[in-house]
C-alpha cells in the first residue's frame, strides 16, 4: 500500500470491481484472479469476452485467466520491476504515452524517464525471460486500447517481495503515464485478500498510523486521538507484525493479544513463529476453532463467526457494507466486540484507567465513534449502509461516497513518478536448493484452512496440498504423478504429493498455504520489504526430494 | 432512459426503452408463462411459452425476446395462445420425470407453476422411455437431466455471468442435453462447483444436496476474501443452511463463488468452541468467562507497553477499531498489525 | 491421442488466428487430417479460440460433420434426400448394412469402414446415392451398391 | 471458341452428377483422342458446369452445332473424336431418345427437357469452364459489376433490382430491393453481405449446380448486392457436402481478386469488398439464416428470434444481409439488361424465372428453368417427361422439409409463390419431387418428419419435442396402430409447432400433408 501511497496519496483500489468491466485493456499482474478472487475475476472475464477488451496476464504460472489472455507474459519470479520498467521504456519510445495527463497531472517524469533507460527491451528480456515480441505487444495492447481505457490489477503476486513497493510504484508509473489513472476502466486495483484487510488498515491496524492513515509520528493527529479518548499516546512507530516475533525473542514483548489470525500457518518462516510464540509470557487468542495459534495460547477466547455478529466490513473497492447478524452463537460464545470491550474495560480499571473509553452501545456506536475521529469515514453510518454500501473517502452523511480516486486530481495533488529499479529476490536457487518455490491460493480452500478445511464439500474438491511441479524437473528428480515428496529449504521440511504439470515452468515449484499437515510457510522466508515490512513469500529456494 | 408507451391486454403500461415484451409486462405485474427468461441473462427464447399475439406482428413471438416498441398492441391471452401453451407444457412433461413430490424443486418448480397456470392435469402424451444418469459427483449439487427442460439457464449463467463454461448444450434436436466434455462427470469437467447453475435451473434438472426449506433469509456480506460479496443467509432455527448470492449488491450482482456459497458451513462445525480456555498444567482447559477475562485483564495489565496485538482481517472494523484503541489507548504502544498479506 | 496428433493439431492452429469465428474451420481442418476430433484436439482448439472444452465439444456434437472417435479408412454415405428416398434408398442403405455388418454411425471394429447417412448431398437426379470417401456412386440399386463396395474391398486389399 | 475455320468445343460435363459417372476421364481420354487424330487445333475439350440434365449424364456437347451426347462413357471418347474428323458423322448411338416417341434426337434445342425451359439464370451453365474467368468474361461476365459500379450509384442500382421485381429465391419470396434497403438504411458503418449456399433442402440441388457451373455470377451479384448496401465484406456459407462447389467457389474468388473485382477500390470506385469461402460442417439447420450467421460466428448452428432482424443484428450484431444463391445469380443479369427486362416474364407478383430440381418418379431428372407461372404439368409432364413405367402421378412435393406436397388435381396450377403458398406448399428453395402411385404419402411425411426430428437443432420446445411426437405417432399409424384421435392429435400438434416454432424449420415441419387431410 506504501508504494501507491507515495505515487498517488492514497493507497488502494483506485476503481471499483464492476468498473474493470469497462476497461479495453486489462494487465493482470502478479494475481490469480479467478482462483483468489472470482467474483473480481468475472469482470474481467466480461470486460475480454463481451466487450473484447485486450488481456495481458503477467504471471509465471499458467492460471486460467491465460485462457482468455492476448499476451501471457511469463516473467520469471521476481523480476517485475524489470518488467513493468520494460513495458514502460517501450510505451515511451514508441511515443504511446499520453503527454497532456503526465504535463497536467503528475510531476519527475523526467527523473523518472531517464532512470529507464538501461531498460531496454533485450535488456528486459533477458532479466525476465519473456521474449521481445510479448514485451512490445503487451506495451502496445495496455497503452492503446481498442476502446476506453487500461486497467491493471495486481495482487500478492505484486506486494509479497522484498521489491513489493518497488512492484507496486512500477506498476503506478506505468498508469500515470498513459493517462490511467482517475478514469473509468482504468486505475491501479490492488486485490485484498482477506475479507477486511481494507477496513482493518483502515481502522488503525497497523503499527504506524491511527484510523484512515493519520500518521502516529505527526503531533497533529495524535493530538486529537489524545483529546478523544483521554488518554497520552505513543508517537512512536510499533512493531509489524513481521517484527513482532523478533521482539517476543529479545524479550521486548511480553503478552500478545492474537484477534481471529493464524500466524501459525500464514507467516513466512513460519517455525519461527511457532517457536518464539510459546517465549511470551502470556498469550491471548481469540478464535471460534483451536487453530494452530490458539493451540500455544495461555487463553483461549471463544468468539463469534460473521454469521453471529453485526457490524461492517470494508471491501478492496473501499466499500463498507454491513455484516448482519443471522443466526445465535454456539454454547456460551460471545459476539467478538463484547469480549473485546470487556477485555479492554477490565483491564482499564486495573491500570486506573477510564473504563468509558469502551463505553460502547453496540457497534453502531464504534462507528459513530470511527466516523468522528476518521476523515475518510466521516459520513459513514450504519443506517446509511443499505444495499449498496458506501465506497471511502466519503467526508460527510451526506456524501454519496467515492467509486473511483484521483479524478480530475490525485490524492496527493499531482501523481508522482518515482524511479524505481530492479533487484534480485533476497534467495534465490543454488546448488544446494535448485528450485524456485512460489506460493498462492487455490479456489477451493481459504488461507490457512481454518475456516474451509471444515467445510466437507471443499475439502472432498481439494483434500491435500499437491507440489505442483513441471513435467521435466519431475524427470529429473525421479518423481511421479501424486508420489509423496519433500520439499525442503534452509528452515524447513514439508511433504506432500507432486502434480505434474507444465502450470508451472521448469525450475518452479508451486505450492498453496492452506493445510495444516503440508505447512508450507516453515519454508518461506522471512526476508521482508523494507518499506511495508511485508514478506517475501513468492519466491524463496527448495529442493523437492522423493520419499520413501 | 427514455420511456415507452404499449398496450397489453387492453391496459395502457409504460416500459422503459430497452425492455422485451416480458419484461415489459412482468414490471406492470402481468404475468406470462415462462422457463427460460432470465433478468440476468440475455434473450434466449426456447421454451416459447410466453408467447404472445401483437398486432403487426406475424405469428405468435416470445415475449422474451421482442423488444417492447412504443405504440405496440400486446395481448397475453387468446384460444390459440391457450391451446399452444397447453400444448408445449403437455410435451415438456411427457419429457419430465414424475416424482414432484420427491423432488427438491417441489413447489418452487417453474414446470409446475406453468402447468398449473395454463391448466394442465392430465397426461396427454406417452411418457418417454429413455432414462438418462443421474450425475451425483459434485459435493455440493446433483444433475438429472431426466428433469431438464432445455431452458439453458446453467449454461447461460455459467458462460455469461461465470465466464467458465464448464457445461454446453451437446448434441442436437431430441437428442439435445446439458453436458461436459466427452460427456464426463460435472466433477471432471472445468466445473468451479460455484452452484450457480443450481440456483438458476427453474426445475429439479439441478439440485442443491439436503436441501431444505428456509425459515427466513438474512442479508450481509461473505467471509472469505476480500471483493465482499453479498449474501443472503438462508436460515432454519439457529442454523445456516444455505448462502444465495444478492442480486442487488453491487458487487456480486447475485453471482457467488464455490466458497461464497457453500462454505458457510464452518459456522455449524462441531470444532467450534463454545467455552473459554485456560491453559492449566500445560494443558487448555475449559472456564468460565469471568475467570478468563480477568487472568487475561490482570496478565496484560502487567505487561503495559511490552504487549503486541495482531488483529482480525476477518473480523469487523469496529472489532478492530476497538482492538487498536485498546492497545495505544490502554497498552501504550503502537504495536498493532494484522495478517495484511497485501 | 499420441502426442503426434497433437503436434498435428498444433501445426493446424498455427494458421489460424485464435478468434472464435475459426472454430468450425478448424474443427473441420482436424476431422480431415485426423479422422476425427480427438478429446485432446478438443482441449487445444478450446484453449486456441478461448473457448472452454465443453463449448467446444458442444459444437463438435451439433454438427454431422463431426466425431469424436475415430473413423473408418473408408467413409461411407449413404444419402437419405427425397429423391433417394422416393426412390429406394432405404433398401441400399439395409443393403449396405449387411455388407459391412455395421449400422448407420458406426465404425467396423477393424477400422476399414464407417457408416453415415447424409441429409441430402444434392445429386438428387442420381437417386439413389452414396459416396465413397467423396466420390459419388449413382442410380444405385441395392445389387449394385454391394457390387460398388466389394470392388472398393479388393481395392483396398 | 468460335464456328469459324469449323472450329469445334467439346463441352463436358462435369458437374458433381456427371463427375459421379466419371466425366473428368472421358475428358482426358477425348483430350488424347483428339490429339492422337491430330484434331488439337481444331477442337478444344473443355469442363463445363451442370448442363442441367443430371439424369442423362456424362454429358458432352459438341459446339457450336448443338449436338448432344448422353450417357457416354470412356470407351465412347475415340468415337466422339472421331466424329471431329473432316469425315466424321456424329454418334447416333449416344443421342437421347425421346422417352415419349422413342425418336433419337441429335440437337439439345429439340430435345423437350431443354425446349420448354427458357434458360437465363443457368444460361452459361454447361456451356463455359467455371474455372476459367477468362471464359465468364468472354460471355459478358462482370460487365453488370462494371456497369453499376461504374455508371450508377447504388441508389440506381438499387432502384434497378426494385424494378426488376425481384424476390428471394430461398424460401418465402421477400422481395429483394426491400430487404436490400433495410440493411443500406440500418445504421452503422460496417456491414455484411451473406451468400446462403447451405442448400440443405433434400431433393434440392439447383445452387450446388449454379456454383458449379458458373460461380462468377454468384460474386458478380454479392458485389454489386454490397455495393448497393455499404457492405465491405461478403461470406458464402456452403455446406461441405458440395466439394466441388467449394473448390469451384474458392477458384473463382482468386481469379476475381486477381482481376480487381475484388479487394480495394474495385474497378476504381473507391469501393471495397472482400468475400470469404465458410463451409458448414452438416446441420441442415444452418439454412435458416440466424442459425447460419451463428455457426460463422462459430458457435452451435441454433437460430434466434426476430426482430431484431439480421438487417438490424445480424452478424456479430452488425447490420447483414443474406440472399440464396439463385437470388445473388439474378442480380448481375438485371443489372446487364436492366429490371424492365426481367420483369418481362413471370406472373404479376412473381417476376422471372423459377429454377427448380426436378427429380423423383419423373422420366426426366435435372435442373429445370421456366418463367414463373409455369404450370406443374408443364413442368412434370412437358419438361419432365411424365412418369415412366406407365405409373400415374399421385403428387409433386415442393419445398423440401418446409414445403408440401400438392396432389395429383393441381397440375394446372401455376407455379409463383402465391399459388403456391394457397396450395399449401411452398415454393422454398425450388427441390421438386414427382411422386407416384407406389409411394405412400403416410410414409412420406413419416420420411420428413424424421427427417425434421433429426435435424432440429433442439434450442425450441414445440419443434424438438413436438416433432419428436408426431413421428412417434406416425410410427403407430404406420405399424397399424393408428386411432382415429391420432389425426386430432397430429393436426392439433402440427397447428403448434406452426404457430411457436422459434424457426421456419419447425415452425413448416408439420405441414407437409395439410393437402391431404383426409389421408
């Protein structure tokens, strides 16, 4: 999110889902849409289908949306910066860019034209192993669309690299140049993969900024969070979540507290969660099933599923809409905000503290609350929420909301281009571990499990992790079709059984993160963007051995 | 949008420009049979029981496909729309399998609303001979094509609102059916099992595993990723037993994925935990609230400052807003983030 | 299908551009060269025209021209116009039946002859007619029908 | 080509039926004979289209004097050869013997299948080489395309086709002007004009022949039909039953692109036009015109509900026009001797000529064409030479599957699309089948029937499963199982399908016996 944040002022999905229906150009980078995202993934599919918009999938493995794809460009992990700089050193040489946006709206073209120069197309070929012709029909595809404009659609493909800012600025560049951006069928749509990660970065759920991204460094905010709950505040960044464990290890934090998440699984190196997680002196899970986290806590909080609660969610589109409450809670479980306000008022009162700090009726109030304190959702209340929504910034009740951002003027006023350049993942394949693992999702299970694992007809359709692995390296290593196999890298060993396919390239292992028995995080590395502090969990080294 | 101005059955209807006949007539609540119109899907015109006499117009068009024209003079019902439409339901049931009542779509069977409105009650035609598989492979959904009609909603909604086309019409004439590749399982095919073939099949050709009946339908969003789809949750006392896509959000427009409609089914899983946990001796044992909230309230107030929080990107924003606020405003530290994976 | 058929159906596709409108000339290209649209052809073609498997398979299965398994060396058609018909085609096509002892739609078991009946292939002042892989026999009779296609047997032998 | 210096051309047939009995060897053998008798100068042997008496056939001719030589086989060439020689005498034993008199005829003209036609359609059929431009040119060809594209502006040559009275050749008679203008007023810039080549009508074979014998007149009339209506591209969709069309088709293409006739700024009007070759794949169905466009769209061949009209939406939504062969084959012929001319013949509503495929219990068998208004027994026993074997005629069915059979009592009706539709038939794409006292009419409709059933495309309820019941009843009857409520039910069914049918496939499915009500 930093890297649109820096370009545009404001980082997320710039256009709403139903408007990629519109685009004449689609570039799908770095997303499994139709695995990940179906819904999402069906606008797409539209917009190609329907309306003949030109489809360019940028990913090294094939997914379905290849099917429908003009141009698949197979650029080998890790190497989108060069990528996406290429595309844009091309766009600009064959003069398709759209001189009037970058002279009105942005500003350091210049700066940023010039550090593209050692991206020449051979250059980039090379790097990314995707030939010239692909590279020039992309380029060409994205900046002159048959009709209306282009859209690019990224997802973890983009942020999960040491380079994910990197990525996502490349990718901003590349929108601001040919006049993208604040446009219908256009933008720079980055896909979330949770049902609110939006509404929990927007919420403050990040160690650097209070609601709607007021910075905890900046006197100004903090001082009207201090003056709204009565309390001082911290002005100091906190700990990511990727920092957290590194913390627990040198003894710097002491309990946690872990709402509904599984880091157990979820985390890149994910043995390092599971060792340092039992170093705290007392943790806290709050979870509807003993998951693998909650498994290590010292007490286990028993919550409630979306069925059960009431209160809103905000989707990648910037769109709050309400969760309502359909069914009671199982035995003596509690609505998730109940215990939260009751965890936070006792332990109020036992540091002397406010207990009406966490005064709440219910969470039509901490909306109330939230609209207050947050610019963004200032007009946002529950009664307002309807079929529909709202789509953020929406300032006042009033405000019909926002669908797309940066019309007519960016967030930050002029759209900023920022060099960017290309470097190489922080592991890459040696001798010791030859292949190259890449990790995603698949369309019938759901992140760590927890959730899809208990549902019997999802786990019928995908019962187990599979390797997938391309038919020569199969050879090579002497495997077959669903034969067990370790894959193993520098901080773990997991077994499951291969797939045989040409899905994916020779040198690259695929794998998901959904089972519990095939943990495929303890081989993922920890190596973070140093910007988001997000992990580099598509590429890191393994060897795939036969078992027994 | 311009508006338009018709006649149908003597009364005066305004439609919008754009609108078919049936859709014309249906928005001034007239009713004309039909199986295989569809408002989210484009004209088909197969099953032609909503056909309809307008003046000017040869024969006897579909409804649902002639575009609603100003000026234009419709009637619904005549002896010779009655007797064809009587006639095309006594052939569409010699084709149909006869067990209503053990049949999952009893009673929200288009078929049967069709015969019983044109008024047919009796067999009029042998019954056909062929017996066709029953494919039970997909987990979630049952085809028997001995119920089909041939209306092709499935194939239309998995083509043009999924965009997957896992099944097609195969073959021709008589021999006409819903199939896959080389005539495979649905399983085997590209089938995303997203049941959205299910929710459209107006008979019993399509249908849901155990279902049952809805007590009362709930709106909210789905759980799972993060477009935020609508939903209606189809209720039964205190349980959940089954998901529909909301045709009015905004986002979904009534599709859903696999996930989306089925994988509800956690909520009712006997895995969930239903007491709070305190670790005894090394080992989670069940308590009480009180007893855990205040170990948890005494533990954290110890550890004021050296305390991190990871929130929910599944729980709500106002479970997370109060989650930050507690821990800057009560722990005194920025520490918190959640699982953001982008 | 052996990867030769598919490296057949490959080099087919490359002259064609991957729109939908050249499904049916393809499909048409892969049932001459090949006898028959194999499944796999089915998967690459689909993938071609971006189109799924089963749309595909859905049009392969609407046309008469089409089939999925393979075919005789020879084809047989027998056609089944008015004028044939009016004119004792039926009696050929029983005749013929018997010959090859396979029935209309059907492949001899050791791959030699199919069996089709055509709608109408418009040599109608012929009636009643068959072809041979193309070649039009006319004014059959059952006799010489049989005599036609025992001297395409010693041919072929 | 020519009489002078006694030059002489052998004109062999080679239409599908003749090429059938083996016409291309006996022109190679007559092209060797000829030169072994050292005639290479002096006689030219060349392949020629459908001559139109497919019954009689391998056909050869002998211009310019008219002889007409039937049933030849290999071993008669020397003797054909020979007959060249400044000694010759032609070969009596191949004339045609007058079925009626019993009487050998030498000359074609006096041959009745060929004097009570009046030939202007087919005129060049079997008479020029329909893979060699340079003998369509040599009769005329492509002068029409020049003189409209030249001399008149598509507004004129429009005005030319209403006045010419024109109407379509396919099927129900839309006058052909009309439909014309509907698609030159539809708004949008790109548009399409269609070739209807799917003769699928069993018993039918007239456009297989005229695209055989002289498929330049078909691309003469869709350019000229394009160039009155906007259209830059143009598709033959032709079944892939007719090979030999298709191959005829595809040369002619080539040879009229490489003339200029085709492709950018024709004969240097600033019109563009292109036209492409698209086979169909065996779905009778893909005649009706929207099942047609759906299978050059590449999808299953189903047909859709009008309006819209393909005029409006018709190819890929743009505004299309689709004629039958015979209907774009007229076109340069009005065009060259203007509408007055070809309104000159032909009955008040039905202007023209008629080409029908003549075929079934009749003596003479083959493309027939006469002024409209033509009466049957003209046609069946003037032209056609009766019924042979002494047998009497129980009736003529006209218009394939969608048609119907007209009894024995009206003969004398004329043949135009009025008439013919009052009877209860149709005048359809112009197959007509004789029928005897042997043949039963239950049998035959069970034949239609069956054969409608089979190729329904399936898409609408009233034809999939109503025809599917009829037959099945039909059956019954047939197996003497019939009950007197079995003609309720047919009737009652037929009425139907007639009245919802999506298609004119099925909606004219069930007509067939409507003449005989009693049977």
């Amino acid at each position: 999110m930093a890297g649109l944040a820096t370009t545009f002022g404001s980082g997320a999905m710039t256009n709403p889902i139903a408007d990629l229906e519109n685009a004449g150009a689609l570039l799908v980078i770095g997303s499994n849409t139709t695995e990940a995202h179906p819904i999402a993934a069906l606008a797409i599919k539209r917009a190609v289908r329907q309306h003949g918009a030109a489809l360019i999938v940028a990913n090294p493995r094939y997914i379905e949306l290849c099917r429908y794809a003009d141009v698949w460009l197979r650029a080998k992990p890790g190497t989108n910066v060069a990528l996406l700089n290429g595309l844009a050193k091309i766009i600009l040489d064959e003069g398709l860019w759209d001189k009037d946006y970058v002279e009105s709206r942005t500003e350091n073209f210049a700066a940023w034209a010039e550090s593209l120069a050692e991206y020449t197309p051979e250059t980039v070929a090379a790097i990314t192993g995707v030939s010239v012709a692909d590279l020039r029909a992309a380029a060409r595809a994205y900046a002159k669309p048959k009709q209306g404009h282009a859209a690019i659609v990224y997802a973890m493909g983009i942020t999960q690299h040491t380079t994910g800012t990197s990525n996502v600025i490349a990718t901003a560049n590349l929108a601001m140049v040919t006049g993208n951006v604040g446009v219908s069928g256009g933008g720079v749509n980055p896909l979330r993969g949770q049902s609110n990660v939006q509404g929990a970065c927007d919420m403050g759920c990040l160690p650097d900024v209070f609601p709607g991204y007021q910075r905890v460094t900046d006197a100004a905010p903090r001082a009207k969070f201090e003056e709204a709950w009565g309390v001082p505040l911290s002005g100091e960044l906190g700990l990511a979540l990727t920092q957290m464990m590194g913390a627990v290890d040198e003894g710097d934090v002491k309990a946690m507290y872990i709402l509904g998440e599984n880091p157990v699984l979820s985390e890149g190196d994910a043995s390092h969660v599971t060792h340092s997680l039992p170093k705290l002196d007392f943790l806290v899970v709050q979870d509807i099933f003993l998951s693998e986290t909650a498994k290590l806590a010292d007490v286990v909080l028993p919550g409630s599923s979306f069925a059960e609660k009431t209160g809103t969610v905000t989707n990648t589109e910037r769109r709050v809409q309400l969760v309502n409450r359909a069914v009671a809670r199982p035995g003596e479980a509690r609505e998730d905000l109940e215990i939260l306000l009751d965890v936070a008022r006792r332990t109020a009162r036992k540091l002397g503290l406010s207990e009406g700090l966490f005064d709440f009726a219910g969470s039509e109030a901490v909306m109330e609350e939230i609209a207050r304190l947050t610019p963004s959702y200032g007009g946002i209340a529950h009664s307002r929420l309807g079929d529909q929504g709202l789509q953020w910034p929406c300032p006042t009740p009033e405000h019909p909301g926002t669908p797309i951002l940066h019309v007519g003027k960016f967030t930050r006023g002029l759209g900023r281009f920022v060099p960017v350049g290309q470097l190489p993942p922080a592991e890459l394949p040696d001798e010791e571990y030859p292949l190259l693992l890449t990790t995603g999702r698949s369309l019938y299970q759901y992140h760590t499990g927890t959730l899809s694992r208990r549902v019997a007809g999802l786990d019928q359709l995908m019962p187990e992790e599979r390797v997938e692995i391309n038919p020569a390296d199969s050879v090579a290593l002497g495997v077959a079709e669903g034969e067990p196999v370790a894959v193993s890298s520098r901080r773990g060993r997991v077994v499951a059984k291969a797939k045989v396919t040409d899905r994916v390239p020779p040198g690259i292992v695929f794998m998901t993160f959904h089972f519990a028995e095939t943990p495929t995080n303890v081989l993922t590395s920890a190596a973070l963007d140093p910007v988001s502090k997000i992990q580099e969990l598509k590429v890191c080294a393994v060897k795939v051995e036969r078992v027994g | 949008m311009s508006t338009i101005n018709l006649t149908i059955d003597g009364r005066a209807i305004e439609a919008r420009q754009g609108m078919t006949v049936l859709e014309a007539a249906l928005a001034a609540g007239i009713y004309i049979p039909n199986l295989c119109a569809d408002p989210d899907l484009r004209p088909f015109g197969a099953c032609r029981l909503c056909i309809v006499e307008v003046e000017g117009i040869r024969g006897l068009p579909a409804s649902c496909t002639v575009p609603a024209g100003d000026g234009m003079v419709v009637r619904t019902d005549s002896p010779l729309l009655e007797t064809t439409r009587r006639t095309l339901v006594s052939l569409l049931l010699a084709d149909h399998a006869d067990d209503c009542l053990a049949c999952a779509k009893n009673n929200r069977c288009s078929l049967q609303t069709a015969a019983a409105y044109v008024g047919v009650r009796e067999r009029r035609f042998p019954k056909a001979t062929r017996v066709l598989p029953v494919d039970d492979s997909n987990p979630f959904f049952t085809y028997d094509m001995n119920k089909c009609i041939l209306c092709g909603k499935c194939v239309r909604v998995c083509d043009e609102v999924q965009g997957v086309g896992a099944i097609s019409f195969v073959n021709r004439g008589y021999d006409t059916k819903i199939g896959t590749l080389m005539d495979r399982p649905i399983i085997s095919s590209l089938c995303e099992s997203c049941g959205q073939c299910e929710a459209k099949c107006p008979v019993g050709a399509i249908t849901a595993k155990n279902y049952q009946q809805p007590s009362r339908k709930v709106k909210t969003v789905c759980s799972y990723c993060g477009v935020g789809c609508g939903l209606l949750l189809h209720v039964r006392g205190s349980k959940v037993i089954a998901a529909e896509g909301d045709r009015e959000s905004p986002v979904n427009r009534g599709s859903l994925c696999v996930k989306g409609r089925f994988g509800y089914e956690y909520v009712n899983h006997r895995d969930r935990l239903t007491r709070p946990l305190i670790r005894r001796d090394g080992v989670l044992q069940e308590a009480s609230w009180d007893e855990a909230l205040e170990l948890v309230a005494t533990k954290l107030a110890e550890h004021r400052g050296k305390f991190a929080a990871l929130a929910s990107a599944k729980c709500t924003n106002e479970d997370n807003y109060v989650l930050q606020k507690f821990t800057r405003g009560v722990m005194a530290t920025n520490n918190v983030d959640h699982c953001a994976r982008i | 299908m052996n990867d030769d058929c598919g490296e057949q159906v490959r080099v087919i596709l490359s002259g064609y551009k991957r729109e939908r409108r050249w499904l049916i000339p393809i499909l048409e290209e892969a049932q001459r060269k090949l006898g028959y649209v194999p499944e796999e052809a089915v998967r690459l073609i689909a993938e071609h025209v971006h189109l799924s498997e089963s749309e595909v398979f859905g049009v392969v299965t609407f046309y008469a021209f089409f089939r999925t398994t393979p075919t005789g060396k020879k084809q047989v058609m027998v056609c089944r116009g008015t004028a044939c018909h009016v004119r004792g085609g039926r009696r050929v096509l029983q005749a013929i039946q018997r010959e090859l002892g396979i029935k209309e739609g059907e492949t001899a078991a050791d791959l030699s002859y199919s069996l089709e009946t055509v709608a109408c292939i418009g040599a109608c002042a012929l009636a009643p007619n068959m072809t041979i892989n193309d070649e039009v026999h006319g004014r059959l009779t059952p006799q010489k029908a049989l005599e036609i296609l025992r001297a395409d047997k010693e041919e072929a032998v | 080509m020519g009489a002078e210096n006694g030059h002489r051309t052998l004109c062999v047939c080679e239409g599908t039926g003749c090429v059938s009995s083996k016409s291309p060897q006996i022109r190679q053998r007559l092209e060797e004979a000829v030169r072994s008798l050292g005639l290479e100068h002096a006689v030219t042997v060349k392949p020629t289209g459908c001559h139109g008496f497919c019954q009689q056939g391998p056909i050869v001719d002998v211009e310019p004097d008219g002889i007409f030589y039937s049933q030849v086989t290999v071993e008669d060439a020397e003797a054909i050869a020979a007959s060249l020689l400044p000694s010759g005498q032609p070969v009596e034993r191949l004339f045609y013997t007058d079925p009626v008199s019993g009487k050998a005829i030498p000359y074609a003209k006096d041959i009745r299948f060929y004097s009570g036609q009046q030939r202007r359609v087919l005129r060049h059929c079997g008479r020029i080489n329909p893979e060699d431009i340079e003998e369509y040119l040599s009769v005329g060809g492509y002068d029409a395309l020049k003189k409209a594209l030249v001399e008149m502006t598509p507004e004129q040559a429009l005005a030319e086709v209403r006045r010419s009275g024109l109407r379509g050749r396919g099927g129900a008679g839309f006058p052909t002007a009309q439909k014309w203008e509907f698609c030159r007023q539809a708004p949008g810039t790109e548009k399409f004009v269609i070739c209807n080549a799917d003769e699928g009508d069993p018993g039918a074979f007239m456009d297989r022949s005229i695209m055989e014998a002289v498929p330049h007149a078909v691309i003469e009339g869709m350019i000229i039909g394009a160039y009155c209506m906007g259209a830059r591209r143009g598709f033959v969709y032709i079944r892939a039953e007719y090979p030999l069309a298709v191959r005829r088709l595809r040369t002619a293409l080539r040879q009229a692109r490489e003339r200029g006739f085709l492709g950018r700024d024709i004969l240097g009007s600033s019109f563009d036009f292109e036209v492409e070759v698209m086979e169909g794949a065996g779905a009778f169905v893909c005649g009706e015109e929207t099942a047609l466009m759906a299978s050059i769209e590449g999808n299953r061949g189903m047909p859709r509900s009008r309006p819209p009209f393909p005029a409006q939406s018709g190819l890929w939504g743009k505004p299309t026009n689709i004629n039958n062969v015979k209907t774009w084959a007229s076109v340069p012929l009005i065009i060259g001797q203007g509408g007055d001319w070809f309104a000159g013949i032909g009955t008040e509503k039905s202007k023209g000529t008629a080409i029908f495929a003549l075929t079934g219990k009749v003596a003479n068998s083959g493309l027939v064409e006469v002024p409209m208004g033509t009466t049957l027994e003209e046609i069946v026993f003037g032209i056609g030479g009766g019924i042979p074997g002494g047998k009497r005629i129980k009736a003529v069915q006209t218009g394939g599957p969608s048609g119907g059979c007209l009894p024995a009592r009206l003969l004398n009706l004329p043949v135009d699309y009025e008439t013919l539709a009052q009877a209860g038939s149709i005048m359809g794409s112009g197959g007509m089948v004789v029928v005897d006292e042997d043949t039963c009419i239950v049998d035959l409709a069970k034949y239609f029937l069956s054969f409608t059933e089979k190729e329904s495309c399936g898409k609408c309820v009233p034809c999939r499963l109503g025809t599917h019941q009829m037959r099945g009843i039909l059956e019954r009857i047939t197996r003497g199982e019939g009950k007197l409520e079995d003609i309720d039910e047919l009737l009652a069914l037929g009425e139907t399908i007639k009245a919802a049918a999506l298609c004119a496939l099925g909606g004219t499915a069930p007509t067939l016996w409507r003449p005989f009500p009693t049977r």
